[in-house]
C-alpha cells in the first residue's frame, strides 16, 4: 500500500504541499454551478495530493456515504439564524480550532462530551441573562482542516523548514517530512470520527442530559469550586425556583424545549475535495447540500470573490459564515454577498468579524455602513479568537483572555452605537482544563502555559475562561 504518497527518483523532496494558484480565472458569468465547478477556479489553501488515484478512490468512497446532516436540519438552523439577524436570538458557536485524531482515541468521548457540556453551561447563562433563546453550534464533528498563513514552519528552536501542518484530515502533526505528505485516507478517518462524534453529540441533546428540571447537574467537575462555578450554581437556583412557580401557576414545564437541546455543527469549507464529494442533491427542496455539516464558513484567507472557495459556496443551500478580517474592501464585502446570496435570503449570511482587540471600531462602522446601505440581511457575529493570536515569551501560541475579552466588548459597543444588533460569538474553547490562553479569573500566566497545552493549532480557552466570558457577555448584553 502507498503510505504517504510517491518518491521522485527515490528520493522524497521537501515540497510545499499547496498547488500553486492558477493563474487565468474563469469569469463566473458563464460558469454552470455543479458540486465540482469550484475546479474550474483559482484554488488557495487546498494541498496538492502526490497520489492522485488514490485522491480519486477516496472521493468516490466518500461520495457514497450517508448524510452527516439532513436538509430539514438545515434549514430550521438558518431559520434560526435569521431570527438571531433580527435580534430575537443570540449565536454561540464553540469548540476546537481543530479536531484531532490523537485527541479523540486519548478522551473516548469525553472531550466531546465536555465541551458539549460547557457550551450548554454558557448558553444557560447567556439566556439567563439576555432572555432570549441561544443557538448553539459547535465546531465540531469536521473542523478538521486548516488555512496556513505560511507553506512552510519551523519546529520550535529548529533550523530545519517542512511543509506547513494543516490539520489531522489533511496532514499530521508529527515534524517529520513522511507526516507532512498530504494523505487522501486522513478524510476517511475524519469522515468517521465527525459520523461517531455527531452520533454522541445527538445522543447528548436528546437523551435527557439537558433536562433543565436537573440544571444543578449540568456541571463540570473542576470548575465546581471555581468563582464562575459557583455564579452557575446561582443561576441554576434561580432557573429551579423559575420552572417550580411555572408548575405551581398550571403552565407547561414539560415541553420538549425544557428537556432536549437543538445543537448544530460546523466547520471551515476548506477542503474542497472533501465537501464536494459529502454534497447531495434534496429532492425535496430541489437545492444541493453540504452534508458534511449544518453551517460552514469561508476562511478570511479563502474569500476570494474569484476563488474556488466562493465558487463551491454559492451553489450550497446551507448557511454560511464569511470570516471579515481586517483586510476586507467595501468591495469585496459588496461581491461576496452579489455572489454568495443574490436573494438576500434571511439566515443565509453570517459575518464573522475578527480584526482583534482595539481594531474593532477601525473596521467593523465600515461593513455595518456598507450592509446599511444595500439593505443587506446578514447576522453579525465576533470571532473574538483569531485577531487575538500572539506569541508567548514561552515560545507557546497564546491569546490572552483580557483581549479576548476586549474585542467582544468593542463589538458590542459598535453595534450599540450604529443601532444594530450584535447577534453572537465565535470561541475556540474546550470543556478541557487546558492551559493554552493566559488571564481570566484563575489568572492563568506565560509560565503555566507548557502545564498543559495540548491544542496542535490555535490555543483555546479552557472551560473556566469560556464560562467567565459568558457570564461577562451576559452581563455587558443586559446593559
Ligand atoms: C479558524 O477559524 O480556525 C480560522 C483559521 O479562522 P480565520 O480564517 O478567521 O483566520
Ligand atoms: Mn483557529
């Protein structure tokens, strides 16, 4: 069997694994919109598998496997977007910056489990305080592929260049030249760990586990103890105290929205050949799906109108998300939204902002002027991670919570003073107690990062950071 793709002249040189871009793009006037049209498009960010046959074998297996999602479901979440875009709900979407497979054979589980629990934890507290319902989506069950700002990386204090990781679905992790070879059998694994991850999480919203008659025992252990644990448990009593008066004045306490959760999934629609091959045609509906997963978003480094990214995008019925970073034009804003949703369809659109702490008022006025102006439907939401990476004198990847903290905040003030509503957060966050983010209550240092740092990409807030920053969010939307 091939592993890992082919010698030339027995000898494997260090390549970079990306295809270089095209150059003659295509005009889109007179491109057909097919699951594959995207191929016709200048391509960013897609590895450049050595084995192609073994490419092909792998698309055509997947092409064959069963939905991971149905389009009932997507439909009802971006129907839940759109009230979300007309402020009637709030958007929590969490979970790691990447899937991996080391992660899910090390947790059995319970990663998943955990991280399904902290973001129920945040919603509760979020609805307890913005009194509106709260859509929960994680990033989860696919996020397995990832954007690099470089081809190539160096190894922490090491002279020697490979090419870039980019994510267990795609290449592994491991600083040998052999791991770095992009491999078509990392989709079949991941395709199998997202089908057992959404079994768990669709076993976890519906078995009970989310009764709020038994709120008290939505908890994680080591946060039990903890200040923010402890503000939980208040919440907690008062919700008990709220459904017994419900039950003692006659009203319904037992409707399924009491004890079941609606949770989504999603992910970056980074790797095309993965997304084309999981897209199916509804009879129903008469539109293609990405059933890979209920919302998936185009990557800040991906959104080129022109690009094969958008290309797939356009033709998909799911809501999406555009990530906005600091370096998107009127422009660009203006095409993405003629291409991506020429109807102007509530709950198809979601912007993704994240420009960083201290920079949301240099750019966010801009694009909610531009939406004003064309009387766009879009839900805005503030990715309050990824303008927020920095390096750690630790030689760690860090944010830090006090930032974090900080662009959620400006966000909020943004939209206040332009009369729009902010309508969710986007976190990189884990129901581990990991030490990847420095600050927050528990005033987690530089120093402590190397105790447990396990993120093979982008550091995430640990469960504590996560639940104190809901309990902030909740607090600044109720002001
Ligand atoms: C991500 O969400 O993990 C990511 C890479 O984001 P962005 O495209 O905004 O950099
Ligand atoms: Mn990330």
């Amino acid at each position: 069997p091939v592993v890992g793709g082919r010698r030339s002249g027995g000898v494997r040189t260090c390549r970079n694994v990306v295809a270089p871009e095209q150059p003659a793009s295509v005009d889109r006037k007179n491109l057909e919109w097919t699951p594959g049209s995207w191929r016709e498009m200048p391509v960013r960010q897609v590895p450049d598998y050595p084995d192609k046959e073994k490419l092909e074998d792998v698309e055509e297996q997947i092409r064959r496997v069963l939905p991971l999602v149905f389009s009932g479901e997507v439909e009802r979440l971006k129907s839940q977007l759109a009230k979300a875009a007309a402020g009637k709900h709030f958007v929590l979407q969490g979970g790691d910056c990447a899937e991996s497979f080391e992660e899910f054979e090390k947790y059995g589980g319970d990663n998943i489990r955990d991280t399904f629990t902290l973001l129920i934890q945040m919603s509760i507290a979020m609805m307890y305080g913005l009194k509106k319902p709260v859509v929960k989506i994680g990033r989860m069950a696919g996020q397995f592929a990832k954007p690099r700002s470089s081809p190539m990386e160096k190894a922490k204090n090491q002279e020697l260049e490979l090419p870039s990781y980019r994510g267990d679905m795609i290449n592994g992790p491991e600083f040998t030249l052999e791991a770095r070879v992009p491999d078509p059998d990392r989709m079949i694994r991941a395709l199998n760990q997202s089908t057992a991850t959404i079994n768990l999480l669709r076993a976890l919203a519906s078995g009970g586990y989310l009764d709020l008659h038994k709120v008290h025992d939505i908890n994680l252990q080591f946060v039990n103890g903890t200040p923010q644990g402890q503000q939980f448990l208040d919440y907690a009593n008062n919700i008990t105290n709220a459904i017994a008066f419900m039950g003692s004045c006659g009203l319904p306490t037992d409707s399924p929205d009491v004890r079941q959760a609606e949770f989504y999934v999603s992910h970056e629609a980074l790797l095309l050949p993965y997304e084309e091959a999981m897209t199916r045609y509804d009879k129903n509906t008469g539109k293609h799906y990405a059933t890979s997963g209920h919302f998936i978003w185009l990557g800040d480094r991906t959104r080129q109108p022109n690009g094969a990214h958008v290309e797939f995008l356009r033709g998909i019925a799911n809501p999406i998300g555009i990530k906005c970073g600091p370096t998107l034009s009127r422009d660009d804003l203006l095409e993405l939204l003629e291409i991506l949703d020429p109807n102007n369809e509530p709950g198809r659109i979601t912007l993704i902002n994240r420009v960083g702490a201290g920079k949301v008022w240099d750019h966010l006025p801009r694009h909610i002027e531009t939406i004003k102006e064309e009387g766009r439907n879009v839900l805005w939401v503030c990715d309050a991670m990824h303008g927020n990476t920095e390096s750690s004198p630790s030689g760690y990847k860090t944010r830090r919570f006090e930032n974090v903290l900080s662009e959620v905040k400006e966000f909020f003030e943004v939209h206040k003073a332009m009369g729009t509503y902010p309508g969710g957060i986007h976190l990189e966050m884990t129901g581990q107690n990991v030490t990847e983010c420095v600050g927050g209550m528990m005033e987690l240092d530089h120093e402590d990062l190397f105790q447990r740092y396990e993120s093979q990409c982008d550091p995430r807030l640990n469960a504590s950071q996560a639940l104190e920053l809901a309990f902030l969010v909740s607090e600044m939307m109720t002001k």
